[in-house]
C-alpha cells in the first residue's frame, strides 16, 4: 500500500459563521406582566430577574430582545412563546430578526 502523501495544495476557503438571530418581545396592553414573566421561565430559561427584567423593558420601551440563537431555534422559540399567550387568550407576541 502506499503510504506517502503529497503536500497539500488546496485549502478550504474559509466560509462566515451561520449569523445568530434575535428573539425579541413585543408590548402589548393586555398580556399581564405575570404571564410574561412566565413564558420568559418556561421557554427561555431565564430567571425570574432576567425575566423581570426582560418583561419591564418591552413594557416600557416597546419591545426587548429576550436572546440571541442559531436561526431555527430562535424561529421555534418565539413561535412557542407566542403560542402560549395565543393559547391563553393573550395577544403576546415574539419575533426575531438577523443580528446585524
Ligand atoms: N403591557 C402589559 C401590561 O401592562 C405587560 C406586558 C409587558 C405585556 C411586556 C407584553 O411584552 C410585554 N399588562
């Protein structure tokens, strides 16, 4: 068998990391802070500070990024999310968006 090897003499072109993408909350009027806090526990695993937090920044401001995720995950987060405000009567809504 032939064991030598030749020296390379093509490299693989570097190609750019897949970009992460937003999940992002949006206020609403009637979604209570409760709940939002809640769906921020159960679907994003942040504490109840980090959700506190989260929740009181889209209330004031109008909208909060939650976390950043490979696109497919993100997509199926903020879907599940908002799913479960839908599924509860309330109008909570996530999206998500490239980072730039
Ligand atoms: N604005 C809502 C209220 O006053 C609470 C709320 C906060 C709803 C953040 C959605 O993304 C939201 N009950």
């Amino acid at each position: 068998m032939n064991t030598t090897t030749k020296p390379r003499t093509s490299t693989r072109p570097r190609v750019e990391r897949p970009k992460l993408h937003k999940v992002i909350l949006l206020n609403d009027d009637f979604t209570p802070r409760e709940f939002v806090v809640a769906v921020l526990k159960a679907e994003f695993r942040l504490t109840e500070d980090q959700s506190y937090r989260v929740m009181i920044t889209a209330h004031r401001k109008g909208s909060c990024v939650v976390a950043v995720f490979p696109r497919d995950v993100a997509e199926t987060k903020a879907t599940r999310a908002t799913d479960a405000g839908k599924a509860a009567g309330f109008p909570l809504q996530f999206t998500t968006e490239p980072e730039e």
